[in-house]
C-alpha cells in the first residue's frame, strides 16, 4: 500500500495481465487452444484407406465363394464333372442338391435319367472307398441329391451307401443316406418304396446299430433315431414293429 491507500502493484499482477493481453486469450481466462492444422497423410490412410482394403479383401472373398458355388450351372454339367477327383466334387454335388430343392425345378427331379447318373457316381464314389474329407463330403452330398428325386432309381445306391463302413468317417454318409430316403419317402408313395427287398432289412439294421466304441456312441445314436424317423414315414406293420422293439 502507498502513502495514498492505494495497493502497490505486484509482480503476479503484472503476470496476471502480461498474460491477459496475450493474443488469442479469452476474457474469462481460458487457456490458449493449439493451432488447427490439417491432417497428416498418415492419418489420412488410417482412416479411409486401411479400412477400404479391409472391404475390398471381403467383397473379394465373397466373389470367390459365389464364383465357386455357380460353376457350371446345368445339371449336364455337374453330373459329367463329378468323376474329376478334385477338390470341388463335393460343391457340385451341394449345387445338385439345391437345384434339386427348388420348387421350380420340378421336371429335374422326375427325371430318371439323371437320378440314375447320379447313382452310378455314388456307387463308383462307395467302391472307391475314399475316406478324405473331399471323399466323404462328395458322398453325403451325393445322398442328399438323391433324396430329392420323385423317382427310385436312386432307392439302391442309397441304400448301400446307408450300410456301408468300412471306416468310423463313414457314419456320417450312412446317416446322410438314411435323411435322404426320409425326404424320398415325401416325395413317392410309401407302398413305391416297400415293393424294394433291401429296403426293411437295410433300416432293421440301421435300427439296432451300436457299437462297443465309445467315441461312436452319439454317432450311431443319430444312425438309429434317422432309420427310426424313415421307418415313421412308412405305413407297413413291419416298420411300426421295428419302431416298438426300438423303443423297448
């Protein structure tokens, strides 16, 4: 204070207001932002082009995947490919079956001949005794496409395919047979189907099968419940019997 009353100015008021008066400084005191400047290119490839080869590798994926699953459209096609051994077998033999499935393919599953074909294929598939995953994926797949069919020329290739093992991997084609007759026994009259010799004694033993193995304990389970659920479809006092003893 001086001889006045007046307070004598300080050296944190002359700081107060050295930084009051600095450019860029509020009224209220707010600290002084950073400058704006633009972007680095290093951001800028973070940002938009990392994420766009992100998409870009999808989309690519996708195109693949669908290039592969409309290789050769016409069931000619398919057919005439399925004894190439390659690794796609088992794709063609999936589009089979899907085109087979389409409601608005109804003349291709009255077709005799290509149901045929395709049965000839799974034998020859079943004699070959091919036990890789392209192998067993082609069979299954082969078992599905016949189960679309309107007809019974496939009715005995499915059946050998429901009764063969000549190795445990093959449980999951015997199972795959044993669906496909399911859906042939919506497609053709019951009464069609039991006019075949094989085709009780094929679902009596696919209705006891068990095994000491306990690693295939589930897997024959869904062997029995299949045959069980194919021997429901068909109106024939031996089929109800069998599902009785099943059940006992």
């Amino acid at each position: 204070m001086n001889d006045q009353g007046q307070r004598t100015p300080s050296r944190y008021d002359a700081a107060a207001r050295q930084e009051a008066e600095a450019p860029g400084a509020s009224a209220v005191g707010d600290p002084i932002l950073p400058p704006v400047r633009p972007p680095a290119g290093s951001f800028i490839v973070q940002l938009f082009l990392i994420p766009l080869l992100i998409v870009g590798c999808i989309v690519g994926v996708w195109l693949a995947f669908s290039w592969l699953a409309h290789q050769g459209s016409r069931p000619a096609e398919l057919v005439r490919d399925l004894d190439r051994m390659d690794h796609y077998g088992w794709q063609r033999a999936l589009n089979l079956a899907n085109m087979l499935r389409d409601a608005e393919n109804s003349t291709l599953r009255r077709d005799g001949k290509l149901a045929q074909q395709l049965a000839d294929v799974l034998i020859r598939e079943i004699d070959r005794g091919g036990v890789t995953e392209d192998h067993i994926g082609l069979r299954i797949y082969l078992c599905r496409a016949l189960g679309e069919f309107e007809r019974t020329e496939g009715l005995d290739a499915l059946l050998t395919a429901a009764e063969t093992e000549q190795d445990p991997v093959e449980l999951a084609v015997r199972r795959a047979a044993l669906q496909a007759l399911a859906v042939l026994c919506e497609r053709v009259p019951p009464e069609r189907l039991l006019t075949h010799e094989r085709l009780m004694p094929v679902l009596e033993r696919a209705s006891r099968d068990r095994s000491d193995v306990v690693e295939q304990e589930v897997a024959r389970a869904h062997i029995r419940q299949s045959a069980a659920f194919v021997l429901g479809f068909l109106s024939d006092p031996r089929a109800i019997d069998l599902l009785i003893a099943q059940r006992a």
